[in-house]
C-alpha cells in the first residue's frame, strides 16, 4: 500500500510525466525500479512524505538519500507533517537524521499545520526556485497569500524557531499518550516521534462508532477508513499537542478504554 498525501498523486499525473510508486517504505522495492530505470531517463525524482500523515510513521530518509544518489536521482520530501515537530528544533527530516542540508533536492510543506495558516512553500536550489517561479502555473496564475495569512505564519515560524519548550512538552505529551493508548491493548503501528498517532481499529463500521461514542464522551478524534487506508485499517487518526495537559490525555485514556471495551475491541 502507498501513503504519499494525495497532492503528490496529482502532481505526478498533472506532470504529464512517467511515474511508479513503491510499496510504503520498502527499500528493496525502491533500489529495484531505480536499477530497472535510471538509464531510461533523463532525470528520476524520488518523491516521499517526510513524515505519513495517517500512519505517523518517518520515511528512512537516509536509505532514501543513499540510494538516489547511487543511481543519480534527485530527492523531494513533503514536510507538511515534520516542521515544527521532528529534529532537535523541529527544523524536521533533515536534522531529525542529521542529513546535510543539499542531500535532500527539494523541500516542500504546507503553512496549515504546526504553522498555522494558509498556503505553502516549496526551497530548493536557487536555480531551481527561480525555474518555478517562472513556470508553474499554479503559482504564475493565482492570486497571492493574503497579508495576514503571511503574518501569521512568519510569526509561527519564529516561535517555532525561538520557543525549545513547547517542542519539549509536545514531545513528552508524544511519549505519553502513546504509552498511556499502547498499555490499553490499542494497536499505534510504528509511530514513535510524530504528534501523528493511529489508534487501529479495523472494521470501517466500529471506527466511525468509536469515534462517534468518544465525541459524546468529549473526546474529539478523526475517524479514517477506505480508501484513505487500507481495507480493514480502519483508524482513529490522533494529533496531540503542546497544549494538552497531563489530565486531557488520562481523560483520553479513560474514555478510549470505555469505549474500547463497550465495542469489544480491547
């Protein structure tokens, strides 16, 4: 199964270009279509989510690296669900691995999530940015950001950069909703670092009634089915914050664990 957001999808098929995609983070898989590939083409992009917005999980960047530039390719990562949150200054995949700053070709992230506002942004080198900025019509024939959008996200940008607690305390709240869910007997798969945390429930049916239950519980939480996910990975899609308190999660805790065994689940 793919997990790239659905934007990265519709670029590859707006490009007009020739595109394949790889099992989610196989390695093996990934090596095998560059070896099969890399002298057909010109160019070859590899194109991964930085961090997998319904898993949670980290794309092995350094592997990534490593192979792209064994079979001269180039790198892009979607960082919409990394900034802010993943590397010692949430500065995201790149320091999470400690890459270097050109190991990775292209950068591109979302001002709607840790920063909290409107539009996007995309770096690169600067060759590159001002290509872009002379042929992508999506940027060439639209209109700008409005002003306070902008403002906004300027101003979350310095906090992120300036403000080392609030990573700290969304990181220990990372750590203990996931310890408080996983000791219930609830399935998180492999997140670990992400504010991103699935709480895996299977049949699409009980994961739109745990979600509702909750919700009447005071707990708001995103139920995500097919074909989102998986058949039968039906999910509670988690985003914790800096914000939550050691009281919000066991409030949490607690009504999963009602709901959880009212359904059967746990």
């Amino acid at each position: 199964y793919h997990y790239d957001h659905e934007s990265i999808y519709d670029g590859c098929v707006l490009s007009g270009t020739t595109w394949m995609r790889f099992n989610h983070n196989d390695m093996n898989e990934l090596e095998k279509l560059l070896k099969k590939n890399f002298k057909k083409y010109n160019r070859i992009i590899v194109i991964v989510d930085a961090v997998y917005s319904m898993d949670g999980d980290v794309a092995p960047m350094p592997e990534i690296v490593k192979l792209a530039k064994k079979y001269n390719a180039m790198t892009m990562v979607d960082e919409a669900h990394a900034i802010g949150v993943i590397g010692e200054k949430g500065k995201g995949i790149q320091e999470y691995f400690g890459l270097k700053s050109d190991d990775i070709d292209v950068y591109m992230g979302t001002l709607s999530k840790a920063i909290p506002s409107i539009g996007g942004y995309i770096a690169g080198k600067k060759d590159l940015i001002t290509y872009l900025k002379y042929s992508a019509h999506p940027f060439i024939f639209s209109a700008a950001l409005p002003p306070p959008c902008l403002a906004s996200a300027s101003k979350a940008i310095d906090i992120i950069i300036r403000d080392g607690k609030r990573r700290q305390r969304l990181r220990q709240n990372i750590h203990y909703f996931l310890e408080g869910i996983q000791s219930l007997g609830f399935d998180t798969l492999k997140s670990k670092d992400t504010a991103i945390i699935p709480v895996v429930i299977g049949d699409d049916k009980k994961t739109f009634e745990f979600a509702k239950i909750a919700n009447q519980m005071g707990v708001f939480v995103c139920p995500i089915v097919y074909p989102a996910v998986p058949r039968n990975k039906g999910r509670l899609r988690c985003c914790v914050m800096a914000n939550h308190t050691k009281q919000d999660l066991d409030t949490i805790f607690n009504v999963f664990w009602k709901v959880g065994k009212k359904l059967k689940l746990i």
